[in-house]
C-alpha cells in the first residue's frame, strides 16, 4: 500500500467524509420540507398568489369591503381618510352630468316655451274697464325695497348657479377657456356673498306680508276660476294677495329655507348633517332612506338637492315675472313706482280697494272730527 492510500485511510479523512454527508442530508431535508410549503401555498390547479387565501379574510374579502365604503382607522386628524374609497362619488358624478343636467335643461326651456304658449293663446290681460285715470297705493316705499332686494339677489344667484350647471356647454365652447375660468371664479364668489342679501330680502318680505298670506275661504274659488286669467272679465274677489300670489309666497320662503340650508352646507363643507336629520325625519313616515351618510356622500347630496330647489325656484320666478310684466296690463306698476291704476285694483283685488278706501274714509273722518272740535 502506498503512503496516499495509507494517508487516506486515517482517523481525519473519516471525519471530513462524515462531515459531508451530514451536510448533504440537511440540504435533501431542507428542500424536501420547502417543496411541501410550497404546495400548500401554490396549490397547482390554482397557481395565481393573489387569489390565495391568507388567515382568516381574504384579499377578495377585503377589496370588496373597501370598494363599498369600509372605514379604517387613522391617526391623523382628518378622519375622512379613513375611507379609502366612496362610490357615491360616482353616482354623483353620474346624475350632476346626467339627469340633473338634462332634466334641468328640459324645466327651464319647458317653463318659457309653455309662458310661451299662454301668451300666443291669452294674450295679456288687459283692464276689461280701461285705464280709471286715478291710482290708489299698492305698496309702501319698503315693501318695494324688501321686494327688489330679493328679486335684484336672486337675478344673480340664479345667473352664477345656471353657469355652474351649463357654462360649460354653452359658454365655454364660445368665450373660450380663460375667460369661461375667470367668468365662474367671480361669478362663485358672487353667488357666495350675494346669498346673505337674498335671504335678507325673503327675511323682510316675509315678515311685512305673512299676515295677508294666510289662507282665506276665498282663496278656493279663485283658484277654481283660475284667477281669471284665462276668461276675460271674470275675475274673482280677493284681497291683498290673492290665492296664486299667496301660493308664491309660500314656495319662495319654503324653497329660500331649503336653498339656503343647503347653501351654508356648501359654503361650510363637512360641518352639517342637514341630509341625514332630513333622512331621519322622512323615515318616521317609512321612506326608508340611510342616515348613516359620510361626510363626503353628505356633500354630494347637499349639492344635488342645492341645484334641484335652484332650478325649481328659477323656473317659478320665470313665471311670476312673466304676470307681473308681459302677462298682465299695469301689474308692474304695483312694484314701479307703487302707485296702481283704480280700475286694475278693483278688478285683481276688490275687497283690498274697498278695506284700503274704508280706513282712509275713517281716517279722514277723524282728522275732520279732531279739526271740529273747538279750541279749549
């Protein structure tokens, strides 16, 4: 035997081929248990990871939670970014660019094409007794101030409101995108401040006129005739306002608290709740409506409801200033300069000239009794 061989067979080589086979068994143990994690994970009938299921919840699970609105935790101060995701958001989106815009296109042309119409039937109604010559007091100095405070406000609302809805169809393709920009930024401030003087004007209007606005037994009959406006010379009684003015007066001071409500809501965003206690108070007769509302979804809605009161409310001013102008012969003078033709007031509101004609009677009586009277 050779010294190589009798060097390979001492104590050292035994250990260094010991050692090896050590190793080789932990390797061939290492792999086997990495393939057996590996088949638990990654089945092969379903080699996709994301799909897995890990603990208890799924990433399935989990999307499906967030993309219907789930709220997390967060340690910021805005807690609105807890959500991660609100869908309302395009349904929002959807009905502002949808069926809000459409529909409110369709109001608005339908409202002028039907003033239209009665005009081109009707006519203007004329003072079937002629001009009398002698006018009579319709409204004070502040009556008329209360009056034009609001309608001048509401001109404006209505403008800089109507541009955020349609502007971009009807303006922007024709004065072009900086001026279009410039236009709206002015017209949001406008309509922001403007806002406190229209409420102010309802505000006083409401509180001079509300007693001759309640309603009267009268106020049936006139409606039942239709006010006389589409049968010449068969005007029913009514007294200050009669019951189409008293039917205004109502809508305007309810539509003017939805508006403004929902208005502040805008101005102040995610302060309010006014939808949810809405919601709340629907429910009582079984609307069924949510009133677990974010505060995001929350602002959509107050936008929504802002532009339909708005438009609604637009649509109704058309129609009064269509009576008091074009519609009807010397109704504008009752707001002009106060003073209103005797035969148009004995015609539209009777009982008021003759309450009007009894207390300056007594008055004048009065004054002549006191003038009488011998000096002591």
């Amino acid at each position: 035997m050779s010294k190589v061989d009798k060097a390979m067979t001492t104590p050292s080589l035994l250990r260094s081929r010991l050692a090896a086979l050590v190793l080789v068994l932990f390797l061939a143990a290492g792999l086997a248990s990495g393939a057996r994690a590996q088949a638990v994970v990654a089945p092969p009938d379903n080699p996709d990871v994301r799909t897995q299921t890990q603990g208890s919840v799924s990433d399935t699970d989990i999307w499906s939670a967030i993309r219907k609105g789930e709220v997390g935790n967060v340690s910021i101060p805005d807690a609105k970014a807890a959500q991660l995701i609100q869908s309302e958001g395009e349904i929002w989106r959807a009905v502002r660019n949808g069926p809000l815009t459409v529909y409110g296109a369709y109001a608005l042309l339908g409202t002028i094409v039907f003033l239209a119409i009665v005009f081109v039937i009707r006519g203007r109604v004329r003072i079937d007794h002629g001009w009398a010559g002698v006018t009579i007091e319709r409204f004070t100095s502040l009556e008329r101030f209360g009056h034009w405070l609001m309608a001048g406000s509401f001109i404006v609302l209505a403008l800089t409101g109507l541009n955020l809805l349609f502007g971009r169809y009807l303006l922007l393709p024709v004065i072009g995108k900086a001026a279009f920009a410039s236009l709206t930024n002015w017209g949001k401030f406008a309509h922001h401040y403007v806002a406190f003087a229209f409420m102010a004007g309802v505000a006083l209007v409401f509180v001079m006129w509300v007693a001759h606005n309640l309603p009267a037994r009268g106020d049936i009959k006139w409606l039942l005739k239709g006010g006389g406006l589409f049968v010449p010379g068969s005007h029913p009684s009514a007294r200050k306002f009669n019951a189409g003015q008293k039917i205004i007066f109502w809508l305007v001071v309810v539509a003017t608290l939805s508006a403004s409500l929902s208005g502040i809501a805008l101005m102040f965003p995610f302060q309010t709740d006014f939808m949810a206690r809405t919601f709340g108070v629907l429910n009582v007769f079984g609307a069924g409506l949510p009133t677990d509302i974010s505060p995001l979804a929350e602002q959509q809605l107050e936008q929504v409801w802002h532009a339909i009161v708005g438009i609604g409310f637009t649509c109704l001013i058309l129609a009064h200033i269509y009576i008091g102008t074009l519609g009807m012969e010397g109704a504008f003078d009752a707001m002009g300069s106060g003073q209103v033709d005797l035969n148009w007031a004995r015609e539209h509101h009777d009982l008021w000239v003759e309450e009007t004609q009894a207390k300056a009677g007594a008055a004048a009586q009065g004054d002549a009794g006191t003038q009488a009277q011998p000096a002591e």
